[in-house]
C-alpha cells in the first residue's frame, strides 16, 4: 500500500569469507518520508533507532544520485560483484547471487535495472556473450543454457516448462552433478536477449501462479540459473575436456508478509518472542539440540534443509562465489522491515556451510616426534662435543640398524635366491630336489641334511646316514636346534667383549654384524634373513668361527642322537599300530613321517633338512 | 422477562460464535492489502457482546437481593463451596460468574488486539480479564480462563523482550494448574462455554482436552522462556513435559511428534544422558509407527498423495535410524573418553576401576531418574520398553559391551541408508557412511587385537575410498575435504598398527614393509590430497589460509612431514630424497607461522616440534650424504 510511492535508489553492503564471497548489497529506499536514522560507515550499517550496528563487508551507498562522491552506481556494483563471480565462473566453479528485501526496496532494480541503467543480470549476461564470443576458436567451444524454477511453500516448480505444468519437481542430488531439480527444462541461448525473453516468460507464469495462489507469491523463492559448459579440444589428440559451471540467480522471498497475517505459525521467531503454535514444538527442541554444542560430540537434527539450502549448498561453501543483495529501504515506516532485512542479511553470513574437519588426537605421533627429537638430540651434541671413536661406533652402529632395516627385501631374496638354487643345483646332483610339496630324494640314497636353522652355515652339510635302511618310508625331520645357538652366540658374545678392548674398529663392527644377525636368527621369523654374515667371515673371524663350528657340531650330534630315539620310538609305535590293523582287518598302513612344513621348504627359505630313508 | 432474557442471550450466544467463526476461519482468507479484515469484524461483536454484558451485569447486581438464579447459575449450583482466601467473591458465585464471563469476553478482545498488533490494547483487556477473575476464588468455573489469559500475557511480555515477567506470568499459571489438580481435580469449564445455549454445552472429554491443551501450552511456552533465558536444562525438561504430555492426551500428529522426541534424544546426546536419549529414540520409534502402514512402491505410481506420504514415512523413519546412529556413536565415543590414556589406547586400569564402580551404583541411580521421563501411553509402553532392552544405556566398558552397541549402530546404518541412497541423498548417503566409519574406529578402541584392529580400520577404507575418488569436488568440496582427511588419518592409523605387530615379530619380513610403505604412501596421498583441495584455480597454496582450514591444513602438512621420514628405503638416495620431503614440509609448517603470527596458537605443539626438526633433519640428511659420497 505504501510503497508504490517510493523512488527507488540503492545501497549495497557486502560480506566477505575468505576465498568464498558471501555478499550482501543493501539498497535503501527514500524518500517521501521521514528517514529513520540509518547511515553506513566503515562498512556498517548503523540504525540508530533501535542501537543496533549491522556489519558487513561491503557497503555501497545509492540512495542520491546527485551526491556524486557517495553514489555507487549499477557500474560499481557490477565491477565489485559481477566481475568476479563471473571470472570464477570461467574458471568452471559455480557462482551464485542472492537477492533479499522487502518489496520496493530496489530489489529487482538491482537486480534487473531499467531501460538506461542495467542491472546485475543484464550487465552479467551480456559479459558472458561477450566472453565467449572472444574466447571460442576451434579448441575451445562454449554452451550456454538456462534454467528458471520457483519454490514454494518447499515445492520445486519449473517456469519454463512449455507446457506450463504446475507438477512440483523432485529435488534429487548426484555425485558428479551435484544438487539438481530431476525433470527441470534447461533451455539453450546465444545472447542476451534470448535470456530476456525466457526470464519474461518465466516471470509470466510466475504472476499466473501468484495470482491463483493469492498472496502467497512474495513467499516464493526464484531461482534463475545460466549453465555454463565448456568444451576444450586437443586437437593433436583428438581429446575433449569439459568444464560445467552454474550462476545461479536467486530472487528470495520477503520476510514482511509472514509477520502481518499472523501465519508465522511455522518459523520459528526471532528473539524472545514466544511461538504461540505447539506447530513449532520441533524447532524449539532442534535449536535446543543444535546450540548444546558438546565437545566433540556428533547429532543428527532431521531438521531438513529448505529446498533451496538445499539446492544451492554448494554456493554456501566451498569453492563457489557467492554474493547477497540485501535491499533495505530507510523511510521510517518500513522501519521494522529493514530491521529484519538486516537481521536476515546478517544472518545470512552464518549459513554458510562450515564442514569441520575432525581430526584424531595427535597425541601419539607426537610423543614419537618428541622421542626421535631426543634421539637426533643427543646425537648431535655428541657429534658436536666428541669425536672420539666411540662416538662413532654408536652412529654406526644406530646406522647400521637402520641400514638393516632398509636393505630392500628384494635384494636380499635375489641373493638368497642365487645361493638357494646353486644348493639345489648341489642338492639334485646327489638326487634330492626341493619340491613344495616336501623333499624328494632319489629312491636309493638316503642322507642327513644339515638342520640347524643357522643360516650362518650356509654350506649345507651331508651325512650319509644308515640307520633304519629297513624302513621304506621317507622321513622328513626339522629339528630347530634353539639351545645350541644361544650357547654359540654367548661364546661369541664373550669372546666379542674380550676383543673388544684390543680390536680394531672395523673388526668390532664386524663382531656387531654378527652379533646382531645371530641374535635375529634366534627367533624362526627372522631365520632367512642373515646369510650374508658367512660371506664375511675374514682372516680375523676365522679362528673365532672355526673354534664356534666344532662346538655347534658338537651339539648338533647330541641332538641327532636324541632324535635318533625318537624315531626308533615312533617306529615302535608304529609296528604296533600296523600290528593291530592286521588283527583287525584293517587295510591301514602305519608310517612314520616327519614332517617340515612345505612354506619352509621353499628355496629361499634356508632350513636345514634331515632326510631319514628307512 | 425470562423469555425476552433467553432471546436476547440466544443473539450474545451467536454473536459470540460468529465472532470466533470470523477470527479463527475467516481471517485466513483476508486479502493481503486488509490483512486484519476479520478479525476487526470479530472484534466489533466482542465489543457489542461486553456492552451488553456490561449492561446486564449492573442489573443483576441490583436485583441479586432476591437471589433469582438464571440458567447457567443453576448448572452451577452443586459446585462444590469456594474456600475463602481473602477474595471477595466466590468464584462459583452468580456474582463470580458474572464476572467470569465478562473476563471471557476481555480475555478474546485481548488476544483480538494482540493478534491485530495492538499490543498495548490487547494488554489492557487482558489485565481487565485477570482483574475480574483474581476477585474470585479460584474454582472449576474460572481456572480454565486463569491459565490462558496468563499464557497470553506471558507470550505477550516475551515478544517485548520482558522475559522474566513473561516467566512470572507462565509460572503462576502452572502452579495454578497444579494446585487445581491437586485440590478438585473435576473438568473445568471451557471459555466457550460461557456462552452456549443450555444443552449446547462442551462434553466433559471435550472439557477435559480444552484444559490440558491449556496447560500444555503453559509448558510449551515455559520451554521457550526458558530457551531464551538460557537455562537449557529446563527447557529440555519442559519439551519433554510437553511431548509426555501431547502423548497422554492423545493430541499429536504421529510423525511429526516422532520427529521431535528422536530431535530431543539429540539433546540429550549432548548431555551424556543416554538413558533419556534411548527413550526417547525408542518412543520416537514406536510412535512413528503409529503413522500407518508405508504403502507400496506400486501403490505410489498409482497415485502422488500416495507418492508423497511413501516418501514421507520412509525419510522420517531413516531420520530416525540416524538419530539412532548418533546414540549408538556418542555412547561408544563417550565410554572411549573415559577409558583412554593420554596417547589414545585402553587403560586398563581404568576400565577396571569403572567396572567397580558401576556395579556399585549405577542401577540405583538410573530407577529414580526413569520415572519421571517415561513417555507412557498404555498401548505403546510395552513396546517403547521392549524397544529400548535391545540396546544398553550405559557406557561400554570391554569389547563385548561395545560391540553390541555397535552392531545395533551398524543395522540402523544399514536402515538409514535404505531411504538415504547414493543415488538422489549424496550428502546424507555419505554422512550416514562416514558415521559407520565412525562406529568402527571407536569400535576398534576396544579391540586389543591389532590385527583385528588394523582391519576394522581398513573396513572404513573400504567404506569411504570408493566414494572419495567418485565425488565432484566442485559441488561437495567439503565432503571430500572431510574423507580425504579421514581417509589419510585411517591409513595412517593403520601403518602405525602394522608398526605394532611387526615390532612384535621383533623382525619385519618383506611383505610387512612392503605393506608398511604402501600405508605410508596412502596416507601420504591423501594428505597431499588435501592440501591441494585448498589450491587456487591456478593451482596456487594460500598464502593465507581460511579459518576452517587453517589447523587441517597445517596438521596435514606436519604429518606428512613426519610420513615422509617414515618410508623405510634401503637405496641412500631415496633415503635422501624422503628425508628432504620431509625438511621441506616442516620448514613450511614452521615458514608458515612465521608468516602468520596468528597461526601459532591453532599448531603450538605442531609448531615446536616442526622447530625441532628443522634443525634437526639436516643431521640425519647430511649423514646419508657423507655415505653415499664414498659409494659414488
């Protein structure tokens, strides 16, 4: 009622969040009327009124076109929003801009402008045009179409559907399409002016509906999108890339109407006020559950985002610019409505879509930092401090830890490899052959395969073995000799400590090396890794090694003699169990096998076998 | 006389229900320039309606001496007698009744005005209103009146940010309530049926539901003052109240009272009261049901209403199950805060130690809290409680405990992301995932085996790998922030537990560092991945990094950093090369907060040990060069 007697003007405030632009432009509307005492400065709007400061990013002030130092213009506000939205929307991200105010406040003047005074989509579009028609050459084509939808009371629907349905579109999302409305029409255009007359078009069956519907338009959203699709060739190649972006054009409705008819009944108010309506009982409890942020704790509010949220979350984050106009107009009567648009537009910095990177406590990985510090630490002042030689054989010896560590695997099977085979080699000549499924070994020979697990010992040790040359079946022995080597290891350990104290550098190294790959040997994990140690063994290890050798041997007789009596005592058993098959008519026959684990006979894996032929 | 009463009555009576025709139907139609068009109407006859009362009410006056009772005094007459307590009527009285009634007709003027934004107006009646009654005893006749004008007014005062006199007025009228209940307890008499004809009256159940609706609005509002005021706790108990109280009387709406008892679980989520939470979730559950029977997917080709109530039924129901998700979730990371040590892992002890002290007294506590929260309706109890046995309420303290909790977390993911599917819901199909993932990890906590461990954490791989590397980052650039980071931390999680079990072997064969290296590199890449999201569109880092981003970013680069010199090589020149990645990565967490002072407070621990080995590395660096100098 009051409003077709304002000339409208403008001011702009915007907003700015770091690599994504959320702007707000403000326009305020004169004139006939007292103005409230509303002034922009440093990017604020100040309404004095009620005391309230309203801070933004951005602020254009429009309101007098003769006040040439203060007026901004639709060029200014063109250069200071369109431009970059459109540059990034070039570079294939999304863009988007929002309008929001009351009815006559410059909205749509901003927006779309008059005949001499274009507004932001005339003056983007025409941009657009004038881009593509510079930048398209045989490598580099463009496409541009458009889309316009209404949503109302949460219903999708399209305005350009030729057939002027009224069916409400599903709102669906995809994950390399992002949001879309699933049957939208999207219709292609080559200039400006073909834009126009869609957007006219649109804007028709927009009033139509307006009209049926009574009141309810100024509570329904637009939402205008230009799709943008370039096509890059190589044509070398014969490749093509496509990149897709969207500017997304949004009129929101105006909040003025809800309060008046008394139907706020389903948003939740601002403030204190109180919501009359047990309608609204689920807002309360969602804002309850919302604000109890909880350290670290994750909710669920099945508070579903409006439509348009919805649509257009990827404009709310992210890499998408994003910019709001938020027209208000200063006549004191429309007070409380430039109130709420400020409110609105001040609110509107918080939609933006914050997703929280969680990350787990750092706690450990620090702790090993702290540890690997100290390390380095205290190498470095020793390094620093001393260079005295046992300085070094601590570096070298961490160093050599390190090195062991980082000896790549597939070295040492090649080398394990070589020797493995050349013992098969060695092995077949005798007539045995490594098999996976066990040893074979020829019909007539019989052996006792050497079983320490010392891979020390690389060369393999043969006796011609002539016990139980009666029995047929073959016997396969692993026999894990853990005692002896702990006895070899602390002779040598000994021997190592009294060396120490006269032993060169190089051969206390040495005697680490070994040391260190006994020690590894210990367990069977770890029982394939060291042979190289036997490569080794130099004038100075020799005696030690020999002296060494003839103890192992030693043990390793005794521990053949006691496997000896075992098997006697497993053949006895079996005797008696194939005894007790005859009696019983069992066609069974019992046999002694001792078994090795296939995976333990495979070539690089250096076990010691005993063959038993009985 | 009698006769040319009731004629007279018989057109206050209509006035009275044309009034509220007009106000409560009419007025939505009114056009937008008139938006107030029927409620000036209704007005006008209220008017007319006290005028007369007004009128009236002086005669009767004069002639009460001979105590000639009308109609609707003798319907009155077996009241019970007010007690006395300094009024100066009784409110039972044919003066007391007078009197109501022209308070009925000053309560509607009241929120008349109020409803037309004439606040001062509308105040005015309505303390008018409570003048007149607050003269009488308190009885069935006005206790009804007492409690909506005092709900009006508390509404009234909270829109003009006077919230403590809007509590005032709301908590008197709960106390009121309270006190009728306790003292007569019988169905009050409604507003309206102060002027009906005789015969025309409410029934008692319509009665009875008029006066709780009352109350229930006293709560409701008592909620939201309580919200404003920031005494959350309170409000959360008043919305509780008053979905009890929706339930009890039988005045809700299936669905949308599901909706919000699953919403306020969520709040009390947040408040670690879980045995709250899981009723209710387990209400919300039941009650949803309630909303009848999903029709088919042949049924809703059929025809949209039923399309539309399918697709209803089923989101809210999947929103359900995720409020489930978030209980089971929240239960399982909440027993993890309290049983983890300073570097993350189980403490024995401590789990020990909270085992005690639960079997000592946890039972006790929890019967005394249940019976006020109960949301009981008899026909949907025992299912509510049936419901609420499949899942504990209290905090898992083994393995076993967690696990339960966890699959009962896992089948309501499975549930959720029936409605929620890739195909149309992506944000929320991947929400729902990354939730699972969640469930797993926390539930991985509670494993001791690290094997078993390592391949829960690779589950969350399986989970969220295929949709990282399908997702548009143009459109869900967050999101796949989100699983990249997740992602990295997984895999890095998982290189440490391989670490573990090959210590543990003492000596790592080739498959374990092959394995190991190819962790490493994994969450390398996705760490790598990350920082890159954060690249301008010509593939430059910020110089100055966003808020959100600014501790992730700087986090990733430090770890990388430290994964970087974790790769196990034995070629000295790849040894060398990490070695320097590493350097590098450091020195830009370290260069980074030199840059930007502001920085230091988001990485402190980060940023000290980043000095570190930065003066540190080049150390190590240098040794590799020295040995491979006499190599070349």
């Amino acid at each position: 009622m009051f409003l077709e007697q304002k000339k409208i003007s403008e001011d702009h405030v915007t907003l700015k969040t770091g690599v994504m632009m959320l702007k707000i432009q403000l326009r305020i509307t004169e004139i006939n009327y007292t103005l409230t005492d509303i002034h922009i400065e440093n990017m604020c709007v100040h309404v004095s009124l009620c005391l309230q400061v309203f801070a933004f990013d951005h602020c254009f002030w429009s309101m007098d076109e003769s006040n040439i130092p203060k007026y901004a213009g639709q060029e200014v506000v063109f250069k200071c929003l369109g431009e970059g939205i459109l540059e990034n929307a070039f570079q294939g991200y999304n863009a988007c801009i929002f309008a929001y105010g009351q009815t006559g406040s410059g909205k749509s003047f901003s927006m779309m402008g008059n005949g001499e005074q274009p507004g932001l989509i005339p003056r983007l579009c025409c941009s657009l045009f004038e881009r593509v028609s510079r930048d398209q050459n045989q490598t580099h084509s463009f496409k541009v179409e458009v889309s316009y939808m209404e949503i109302y009371n949460e219903k999708v629907r399209d305005l350009l559907d030729p057939k002027g349905s009224r069916q409400s579109l599903k709102v669906r999302e995809h994950k390399v399409l992002g949001p879309y409305v699933d049957g939208l029409s999207q219709l292609a255009v080559m200039n400006f002016e073909d834009i126009e007359s869609l957007m006219s078009e649109g804007n028709k069956s927009r009033t139509v509906a307006a009209t049926n519907m009574n009141e309810e338009s100024s509570r329904s959203h637009a939402v205008f999108s230009v799709i943008v699709t370039q096509t890059l060739y190589d044509l070398q190649s014969g490749n093509s890339g496509e990149k897709v972006s969207k500017i997304s054009l949004v009129d929101l409705a105006g909040s003025e109407r809800v309060s008046k008819t008394g139907a706020a009944g389903e948003r939740l108010k601002e403030g204190s006020n109180i919501n009359k309506s047990l309608t609204t009982l689920g807002c309360v409890i969602s804002a309850l559950a919302d604000q109890s942020a909880g350290k670290g704790k994750s909710k669920f509010v099945p508070y579903r985002d409006s439509v348009l949220t919805w649509l257009l979350k990827d404009n709310l984050g992210g890499n998408s610019k994003t910019a709001m106009i938020a027209t208000i107009s200063p006549a004191a009567d429309n007070y409380e409505e430039t109130l709420s648009t400020l409110r609105y537009a001040d609110r509107a910095k918080r939609i933006v879509n914050h997703a929280v990177v969680n990350e787990d406590p750092n706690a450990r990985i620090i702790r090993e930092l702290r540890e690997e510090v100290e390390k380095l630490k205290v190498q470095l002042s020793q390094a620093e401090s001393l260079k005295a030689p046992e300085l070094q054989e601590k570096l070298q010896e961490s160093e050599k830890l390190i090195q062991e560590m980082t000896v790549t695997w597939e070295e040492k099977l090649r080398k394990t490899e070589e020797i493995a085979q050349d013992r098969q080699k060695q092995l077949e000549s005798m007539g045995i052959s490594l098999e996976s499924s066990g040893i074979k070994v020829g019909e007539d020979k019989c052996f006792l395969v050497n079983l320490n697990a010392d891979p020390a010992l690389n060369e393999l040790h043969f006796f011609p073995f002539h016990f139980f040359t009666s029995l047929m079946s073959i016997l396969v022995v692993f026999v894990l000799i853990s005692d002896p080597m702990q006895k070899a290891v602390h002779a040598l350990e000994k021997q190592y400590v009294e060396e120490k104290r006269v032993a060169l550098e190089e051969q206390r190294l040495m005697y680490e090396r070994e040391l260190q790959s006994l020690r590894q040997q210990l367990s069977p994990e770890k029982a394939s890794q060291h042979q190289r140690c036997s490569s080794f063994p130099t004038h100075n290890t020799h005696t030690k090694l020999r002296l060494w050798t003839d103890e192992r041997d030693e043990l390793f007789r005794q521990s053949l003699s006691r496997l000896r009596e075992q098997v006697v005592r497993a053949n006895t058993l079996v005797r008696e169990a194939n005894f007790l098959s005859e009696e019983m008519h069992k066609l069974t026959d019992y046999q002694v096998t001792l078994q090795i684990p296939a995976a333990n006979l495979s070539a690089n894996r250096k076990v010691r076998n005993v063959h038993l032929k009985q | 006389m009698a006769a040319n009463q009731n004629t007279e009555w018989r057109t206050e009576c209509e006035k009275f229900r044309l009034a509220q025709e007009l106000s409560e139907i009419e007025s939505r139609k009114d056009p937008e320039n008139n938006p107030f068009r029927s409620k000036y109407k209704a007005r006008d006859l209220l008017k007319e309606i006290h005028c007369s009362l007004k009128k009236n009410h002086i005669e009767e006056e004069e002639g009460e001496a001979d105590n000639e009772a009308d109609g609707e005094s003798r319907q009155m007459a077996d009241g019970e007698p007010g007690n006395e307590r300094g009024k100066t009527c009784i409110g039972d009285s044919p003066a007391g009744l007078r009197a109501v009634r022209l308070a009925v007709v000053h309560y509607y003027l009241g929120v008349n005005h109020i409803e037309t934004e004439e606040l001062s107006a509308g105040e005015q009646h309505l303390m008018n209103c409570m003048k007149l009654i607050d003269k009488c005893t308190t009885t069935r006749e006005n206790v009804s009146l007492f409690i909506q004008a005092r709900n009006q007014l508390g509404i009234l005062w909270a829109g003009r940010d006077e919230i403590e006199k809007a509590q005032g007025f709301l908590e008197i009228a709960e106390s009121m309530y309270l006190l009728y209940m306790r003292e007569d307890g019988q169905p009050p008499l409604d507003l309206q049926d102060y002027f009906v004809l005789e015969g025309e009256e409410l029934s008692q159940q319509e009665k009875i539901r008029r006066f709780e609706m009352a109350y229930t609005h006293t709560l409701y509002y008592l909620a939201q003052v309580y919200k404003n005021l920031e005494q959350y706790e309170r409000s959360g108990q008043y919305c509780h109240s008053t979905l009890q109280r929706q339930l009890e009387y039988k005045q809700f709406v299936p669905l949308e009272w599901a909706i919000n008892a699953a919403t306020l679980s969520q709040y009390y989520i947040t408040k670690t009261r879980y045995m709250e939470a899981r009723h209710c979730l387990a209400a919300a559950s039941v009650i949803a049901t309630l909303a009848g029977e999903i029709p088919s997917e042949a049924d809703a080709k059929e025809s949209d209403a039923e399309c539309e109530k399918r697709e209803e039924l089923l989101q809210k129901r999947a929103e359900i199950a995720r409020c489930w998700i978030k209980y089971c979730l929240n239960l399982m990371q909440d027993a993890k805060k309290l049983l983890e040590d300073n570097i993350g892992e189980l403490d024995l002890e401590r789990q020990e130690e909270l085992k005690r002290a639960r079997r000592n007294e946890e039972e006790e506590k929890e019967k005394g809290r249940k019976s006020t929260i109960l949301f009981g309706s008899s026909d949907t109890f025992d299912s509510i409680c049936s419901l609420e046995e499949k899942v504990s309420s209290m905090l898992p303290l083994d393995f076993e405990e967690a696990r339960s909790i966890f699959l009962v977390g896992q089948s309501y993911v499975a549930q959720a992301k029936e409605y929620f599917a890739m195909d149309g819901h992506v944000t929320d199909h991947i929400e729902i995932l990354q939730d699972h993932s969640a469930l797993f990890k926390v539930l991985a906590f509670f494993e001791q085996d690290l094997e078993r461990r390592c391949k829960m954490h690779k589950r969350r791989v399986d989970l969220l790998e295929p949709i990282c590397k399908d997702l548009n980052a143009q459109y869900y650039l967050l999101i796949c922030r989100q699983l990249q980071f997740e992602l990295a931390e997984t895999y890095y999680e998982m290189m440490d537990l391989k670490l573990a079990v090959a210590d543990k072997q003492d000596q790592p064969d080739v498959h374990t560092i092959k394995k190991f290296n190819h962790l490493c590199s994994s969450s390398m890449k996705y760490y790598q991945m990350f920082l890159d999201s954060t690249r301008s569109p010509e593939g430059k880092f910020p110089e100055k990094l966003e808020d959100d981003l600014l501790r992730p970013a700087l986090v990733a680069k430090f770890r990388l950093a430290r994964l970087q010199s974790k790769l196990i090589s034995n070629n000295l020149a790849t040894q060398l090369e990490n070695l320097t990645h590493s350097l590098e990565s450091y020195s830009f967490v370290v260069q980074y907060c030199e840059e930007n002072p502001e920085a230091k407070k988001a990485v402190e621990t980060e940023l000290e040990l980043s000095i570190e080995m930065v003066s540190l590395l080049p150390l190590k660096i240098n040794r590799i060069r020295s040995k491979m100098a006499p190599c070349n």
